[in-house]
C-alpha cells in the first residue's frame, strides 16, 4: 500500500512539470511568406526582424490587434497574418497624416482591401478610435512624431493616455523609435526625427502604463545619434529602442 502511494506521488511530481510548462511560441514563418505582403516588403525583412517583433509582441492567433500609424502597412501586413482569419487587425492613419499626404490614405485602403481580417482606423493622431478593446498595439517609429510641431502641445499625453484606454487590462503596447541623445527628451523630434528612450517611457509611465520588458532587436551602438534618420549616410543604420509596455490587470 506504501509502495503504490509512493508510485503515485512520484509519477504525479514527474509529470506535473510538463503540465506547467508554457505554450510554445507561435511560429510566423507562414505570415512571413504571406504571398499577399508586398515584395518591397519581404525586402525590408532583413533589417526589420519581423518574427522577432512579433515574438517580442507575443502576437497569438486569434487575438485583436491594432497598428498604429501604419504608414504603408509593412507591420499591418505582418499582424493580419499572425493573428489569421479569427483574429482582427484595426489599422490605425492619423487623419493629419491623410490629409497632409494623400499616399496614407491610398496605402490604408490598400492593405484594408488586401486582407479580410483588417480594418482601417482613420481619426485624430492624439485620438485613435480603435473600436474594441485590444489585446496588443503595435508602432513602429511614429512615437516621436507626437511630438512634432505641427501638433498642438500635450498630444503625447493625449496619445499615450487614449493607447492605454484601447487595451484590455493586461494588454501590451510595443514602441520602436529612433534613439536621440541620452537627456535630450523629445527636444530632436522636428529636427532629427529621434527621441530619447526616457521620455517615451516616462510619457507611457504616465499614463498608467508599466514598463514589461526590453529588447535589443535593433540596437546599433555604433550609431551616434546625431545625425537626421533620413540622412543617407546613417538611414535604415539608426540605433533604435524596443520597449514592451503592459496595462495592469
């Protein structure tokens, strides 16, 4: 009777660890491989890392999503297949973006058409209506430029604070942006189009957001951070951060 109790809790204790044992990470190579992604797309891979973005988003099947400023699509494109036909991607263009350059909205309607599970978002920058709570967003170098001055003071507040609202509790927030100089705020927004990785974390801290975790998928030490993003001699070679941000529970 001892023998077969102790049997019992040593087949129990050795498999208990299995059952513990988290899901294993989505594979995106299909998403990837998307024959509907652009080929100027596929192009960008290599330096975009797009698997690893979406592992670092953790980006699951069936999960509703949303990209904000989509700029031409690359991450849309990338999130329709990630999350597949039970998933929703609402694919969000300011509409001073529209307005300022018709492309945006061209390359919105594109996309929207392209996949069935996307939706084009279009509203005010500082006020994006994403129309249900979202489980992960996603921007890809477009924080700063709520700091541009074209845009009226305080849209970064206004901004971070609506990103919060549109996430579930325990909804993730990613942000990849250029880095600017250590202490140089939002200062380099206009000029150089970069921001210092602080002021985006204490703008998002702000507004309720906790900062999860880190990642150095597109560090580039080697960049000084002084030069303008679009300058040939340093484009497409800027050091960026990569931050994942989570609404408490």
């Amino acid at each position: 009777m001892i023998r077969s109790l102790t049997l019992a809790i040593l087949l129990a204790t050795a498999t208990s660890p299995l059952a513990a044992q988290p899901s294993a990470a989505p594979d995106y190579s299909s998403a990837i491989a998307d024959p509907a992604r652009p080929a100027a797309d596929r192009e960008r891979d290599a330096a975009r890392k797009p698997a690893e973005l979406l592992a670092f988003a953790g980006v699951k099947p069936g999960q509703k999503v949303g990209d904000f400023v989509m700029g031409g699509g690359y991450v849309t494109c990338l999130l329709a297949g990630a999350v597949g036909p039970s998933g929703k991607v609402y694919a969000f263009q300011p509409a001073e973006f529209i307005a300022f350059k018709k492309q945006y909205g061209d390359d919105q309607a594109a996309v929207d058409a392209a996949y069935a599970n996307v939706d084009a978002v279009a509203g005010s920058f500082a006020a994006p209506p994403f129309p249900e709570p979202l489980d992960t967003i996603i921007t890809v170098q477009n924080f700063h430029d709520l700091y541009l001055k074209p845009f009226p003071e305080g849209t970064g507040d206004k901004a971070s604070a609506a990103l919060f609202a549109a996430l579930k509790p325990g909804g993730t927030l990613i942000v990849v942006d250029h880095s600017a100089a250590d202490g140089s705020g939002t200062t380099l927004s206009d000029s150089l189009h970069r921001i210092d990785k602080a002021a985006a974390v204490a703008a998002l801290t702000k507004a309720g957001f906790t900062l999860d975790a880190e990642s150095g998928l597109y560090a580039r030490p080697e960049d000084p951070r002084t030069a303008n993003v679009f300058d040939p001699s340093i484009r497409g070679k800027t050091d960026q951060f990569a931050l994942r941000f989570r609404k408490p529970e």
